[in-house]
C-alpha cells in the first residue's frame, strides 16, 4: 500500500497547521483539496482534530506549576525516607533469625541426648545413614550446625515479610 | 516494620532532605507552562477519562523529574515527556483502569450551548470523538500527535518508541480509519464551516 496518495498532502498539512482554516490557505491550494478527494479527505480529518486539540486545550483544567512541583517534591521526600528506612528493617529481621538460630542452638545443646530427636526424624522418613552420620558429631559442632541451619531458613522470610510489610 | 512518622514528613517538609530532581523549579515552571495544557489534551483524549487525565498528569510529571536521564533540548524533554504519558495511558489500558468507548462521550470542558454554528461545531466534535473511541490505542496516539499537536515524525518516533521511518505508513493507515469511520467522502458541505 502506498503511504502517500497525493504528492501534495505534506504541503496542505503544513498549511492547515500554520492556518488551521482551509479558506485561510492559499487560493491554488484550496482549488487543489476541491478536486483531490485524498486531499479533502486528509482536510477534513486534519481540520475535525485541530478543532478538537483547541478545545481540549482551551479548557485544560491543568494545575498551577507549583502545585505539580510540590506535589513532587513532597512524594519524592516520603520515598526516600521510606528507602531510608528499609535497611533498618532487614537488618532487624536478620537479628530475629539469628535469635532464633541460637535458641535452636541452644536448645539442641542443653538437651541431654539427641537420640531422641534423631528418632523423632526418623519416624519422618529421613534416611537412616544421614541420623547415623548425625550421631557422631560433637555437641558443640551439632549446635552450630542446628544454628546456621535456622538462620539460613529464617532470614530469607524474615527479610521478605519486613520488605512486603512496607 | 516502622513507618515513616508525620514528624519526619514535616522535617523533610522543611528541605533538609534534598532530593535529586530533573531540573530546578524556575526550569521546571517553564516547561510546565509551555506543555501541560497539551500534555493534559493528550491525556484526555487517549484516555476518554478527564479525571484519569488529571491523575496521570501528575504521575507524568512525577515520573519526569525523577528520570535519571539528561536531556538538555527542549523538544527532546517534550517527547520524553510524552513518552512517559503514553506508557502510562498503555499501562491502565491494560488494567482496563481507561475505557476507549468513554472516548466518545467526553465533552469539551466549557462548551456552552448557543447558536446553530456552535451546535453543529460540538456535533462534528461529538462525531470525532465516537470515531476515535473505535480506532486502535497506537491509531489514536499517532494521528492525535501528528494532526491535532503538529509533531514532526521524529517527535512521533521519540514518543511512542517507533522508528521514524514506520511512522509515515501507519500514520497513512491510521488516517484512512479514522476517514472511514467519519464516512468522509471528500471535502465539502458543513465541513468547510468553522
């Protein structure tokens, strides 16, 4: 398809811009958009939204500049004391995770046996070689591992809910 | 987690935060002045929504002070701005949060009722209206900046985020749409009057 149908339809639009009435182009081209009907065509539709574009323009309920620039600034403020605010919450969310870690921790090594935790385990089904490897580790070393473990499973959440929260 | 309190907001009310924006306010003021009342015809008339159209003025403008992105040429910060405006039409067009059907029944703030000239003017409008309301998003944004606004194809391309070269085919298109659905034959009649 062609995408110009009248060689002098880029003259007419510049016209009807500058003019933004036909009887105000010059005469030549007004008898030209009377015998071209892709020229009349694009007139009319020109003309119909220069029309439009006047009103919608005239009548722009548009607020002062000021009141924008307040607006703006106010909301850009109230962003960045909200990102100012965020690390304060992930950082506490860690510390929650970390608490609870070493309660885990701790738990697992005032407990007299693990024996019993490692049979509540395996009642879940876990392999039996992997509670044996467990039963060979020092106290302290379970301790730690318990509490890494807590840590590394709560932190994620903890950062996610303190991000989402906001 | 903890909010920001309304004494910090009143604080930072006071500019002792400073936030980084696009421009300085005088500068500000000035494109402001010279593009709002056209940005807010655009927005009007792509949204068939006044009071979407004043919402998302604000959110363009927000949107442009906030871009980390220099542009030192005014007619390259008014197609940028332009750029923003559409994304933002397109986006709550997705969200059907706009409804193009309500194009054809915004009414011209301030048009008083009067003579048979007037009338017959606000009718053709009425009708321009309903047939844009029928054309597809990209149809209406191009032959609003190309016809209504006088955008060079360039500053179409820049807008919407086309290539200069396609502008001219689609635009052609767009335009034999728009004149079907007017049902213009050719030029003659009560469309001579103005």
């Amino acid at each position: 398809m062609r995408s110009v149908e009248c060689p002098r339809e880029d003259e007419l639009l510049a016209a009807l811009q500058r003019t933004r009435e036909l009887e105000a182009c010059p005469a030549e081209l007004q008898e030209h958009v009377a015998a071209c009907a892709s020229c009349a065509s694009l007139a009319d539709v020109v003309l119909r939204l220069l029309d439009e574009h006047h009103v919608a323009t005239a009548h722009a309920p548009v607020p002062s500049a000021g009141t924008v620039w307040f607006r703006a600034q106010m909301r850009a403020r109230h962003e960045a004391a909200q990102a100012a605010a965020r690390p304060i919450g992930i950082v506490q969310a860690i510390g929650i995770a970390c608490a609870v870690g070493l309660l885990a921790g701790g738990i697992t090594l005032l407990s007299t046996s693990v024996g019993p935790w490692l049979d509540w385990f395996g009642d879940l089904g876990l392999p039996s070689i992997e509670l044996a490897s467990l039963e060979g580790l020092a106290p302290a070393t379970l301790t730690v591992l318990v509490a890494a473990t807590m840590v590394v499973i709560l932190a994620p959440v903890a950062i996610y809910l303190s991000s989402s929260s906001e | 987690m903890r909010d920001v309190t309304v004494r910090e907001l009143e604080r930072l009310a006071t500019a002792e935060a400073d936030v980084a924006l696009a421009m300085d306010e005088d500068a500000f003021r000035a494109f402001y002045d010279r593009t709002a009342r056209s940005l807010w015809a655009y927005l009007s008339r792509m949204t068939g929504n006044p009071h979407v159209a004043d919402d998302l003025l604000q959110e363009t403008y927000y949107r442009f002070l906030r871009a980390e992105v220099r542009l030192d040429e005014e007619a390259h910060r008014r197609n940028y701005l332009f750029r923003i405006a559409t994304n933002l039409v397109r986006d709550g067009y997705r969200r059907s949060q706009t409804d193009p059907q309500a194009f054809a029944h915004t009414h011209g703030v301030g048009e008083l009722p009067g003579d048979a000239t007037m009338a017959a003017r606000a009718e053709r409008r009425a009708d321009v209206r309903s047939a844009m309301a029928q054309l597809k998003p990209r149809e209406r944004e191009l032959l609003w900046l190309a016809y209504a606004q006088g955008s060079t194809h360039q500053e179409i391309g820049e807008a919407l985020g086309l290539k200069t070269g396609s502008i001219k085919p689609l635009l052609f298109r767009a335009r034999k749409r728009l004149a079907a659905l007017l049902g213009t034959a050719g030029y003659g009649g009560d469309n001579a009057k103005r």
